[in-house]
C-alpha cells in the first residue's frame, strides 16, 4: 500500500479523510469538532472507518442547522454520550435551544443517542419505516454496541422516535424553510434527506456516500437505490451535499462514490451471471477502480455477494 506517501503530503488540506487518521478530537467522545459547512449549518464530521472503541460509534456524520429560533440536529449518534457531546458543541455556538433531532434512518448511529435528547422534552422525528426497523432491532443494535462502545455506552437507552412521517415533513423556523423528504428506497429502510430548498444544500443521510465504500444490506435494493438517485435526489439540483458517511462535498463526488459504485458492481454480477458464474466467485469480481475508498477490505467482497443474490433473481 502507498496510501501514506498519497496522504502525507495532503494532511493540511481539511476535507481528506482516511480511516487510519485517528480521532481528530480527543477532548470529546466526537471523533471530529463539527465544521460550519455553510452559514448555520455544521456537522460533526464521524470517521470513514467501522464503529470502534476509539471513535466511540461517532462513523457517520452529526448535524445541525441554527434556524435563528432553535436548533434542529439531524442524527443522535450511537449513543447518549455522543449526543451530550455534540449538544455541548452546539451550546458552544449558541444560545438557541435544541428544538428538535430528525434521525436519518433507523440505524444504530443515527438513533442510539435518542434518549439523551427525549430526557430533556425534545421531540425526536424519523420515517415510519425507520421507526419500525429500529423497534424491531433495537436490542440488538444497543448490545452490539455496548460491545464496542463500552464505558461510552452508559446512559444509552433504546428510544425510537416520537414523531413520524411518510412522504416529507416541512419545518419553518426562524429564518429556515426545511423540509425533511423520504425520496424512495435507498440505502436502508426509511433513508431520509433533510433539504434546505434556499441554501441548496441537503443533509443526505445514506442515499450518499463519499470516501467510504457504502454498504449494501441484505434487504438494500440497489436497482431501486438508483432510481431513486436519478429520479428524485439528483433532480434537487443541490449544490452542497452533506453526505452520510465522508466530509461535506457536492453532487459530483457523492455521485462517483455512490451512484457510480453501485452502477459498476451491478455491471459486474450482471456479466458474471450471464457468464454462468457461481455465487462463490462472485465475491472476487473486479472492484480495483474502488480500491481507493475507505472500509473497502471489510465491505466489497460482502457487497459482491449481497448484490449476487439480488439480481439472481431480475
Ligand atoms: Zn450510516
């Protein structure tokens, strides 16, 4: 591997990440201080990397908007330590309060933290689908990342969301106009995106990645993640994505990492199902142009598999 002599050189420019950058913040269980990505919108940047001890579980992005009468944070974290961290971040920022947590899916890291922000009366809002998947997994997810978290962990209670929609949901505060939009299936089961119409920016959760290889789950349909891509995220016409996973980008990049991604490996288990090619072998097609992203050792054999027996039966 050449990554360091790559990488080295490039280590003063802010928007590089690499899962062997260790924690960028050891004064706070947050792998990262949160940017201000533009005017009143920050995130808390989480490691391009699995969930470990060391980052605390903080692997995918914590953000928040300061609407001038209130602030909404879009993700709990994986846990209650991580929320408190990043609710000290924001105090930091202002005197607003914290009106409301939006969770972009039903994931552990994106509502583990839930029950911090509900001790204290504030309202938690997902996607119903999200909300059921995280009810039917939640003990699961909270034992598996006691495993990991450890000390971090305490405090974390299993709390799903306390407001749910189907299609989107339109939030006017302060100066901010939001709506929080399920666009169709993606990544996992009520993926939302929080887009801000005037800044033109959207806060994408996992319909986007960008320096990481995404992850596709058993029950991920990628023919449908992207059609949802070119039918309803890409025509938002966002100029600032904050993706899922990976530093705050644009369009472009989120599209070569995602979109692209997904177009090429199904390009590959097509044409080694047409050739007769069994599912052993489809773990090792081809993904070198992808090498390069992060988390790539633990993910692509998996996706090869995963996206094997979905389209074993197009
Ligand atoms: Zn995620």
């Amino acid at each position: 591997m050449y990554r360091y002599a790559l990488i080295l050189p490039l280590m003063a420019a802010p928007a590089l990440a690499s899962e062997d950058i260790p924690d960028q913040y050891p004064q706070s269980v947050l792998y990262e201080k949160p940017v201000q990505v533009i005017p009143n919108v920050y995130s808390a940047i989480g490691a391009t990397a699995p969930p470990t001890y060391e980052n605390a579980g903080h692997n995918n992005n914590l953000s928040f908007i300061v609407t001038g009468d209130g602030v909404i944070v879009v993700n709990s974290g994986a846990n209650y330590a991580l929320s408190k961290a990043l609710h000290d971040e924001i105090k930091t920022l202002t005197d607003q309060p914290v009106k409301l947590v939006i969770n972009e899916n039903g994931q552990g890291h994106a509502m583990l933290g839930n029950n911090y922000w509900t001790e204290q009366g504030i309202d938690i809002l997902a996607h119903v689908d999200a909300a059921e998947e995280f009810e039917a997994n939640s003990y699961q997810i909270l034992e598996g990342m006691k495993g990991y978290a450890r000390d971090n962990a305490e405090g974390t209670v299993a709390q799903g969301p306390t407001i749910t929609f189907e299609d989107s949901y339109t939030i006017d505060m302060g100066e901010m106009h939001i709506e929080v939009l399920h666009l169709g299936p993606a990544h996992s089961p009520g993926d939302i995106q929080v887009w801000l119409p005037e800044q033109k920016l959207v806060i994408a959760g996992d319909i986007a990645f960008h320096e990481r290889m995404p992850p596709i789950f058993a029950d991920t349909c990628t023919s449908c993640w992207l059609e949802t891509w070119e039918t309803a995220f890409e025509p938002l016409g966002a100029t600032y994505v904050i993706p899922g996973h990976g530093h705050p980008t644009n369009m472009p990049m989120v599209r070569k990492g995602t979109y692209d991604y997904l177009t090429y490996l199904r390009g590959k288990i097509g044409e080694h199902l047409e050739n007769g090619g069994s599912l052993d072998d489809a773990y090792y097609v081809d993904q070198s142009p992808f090498a390069h992203l992060d988390t790539f050792e633990e993910l692509a054999t998996k996706n090869a598999g995963v996206v094997y027996a979905e389209m074993e039966f197009e």
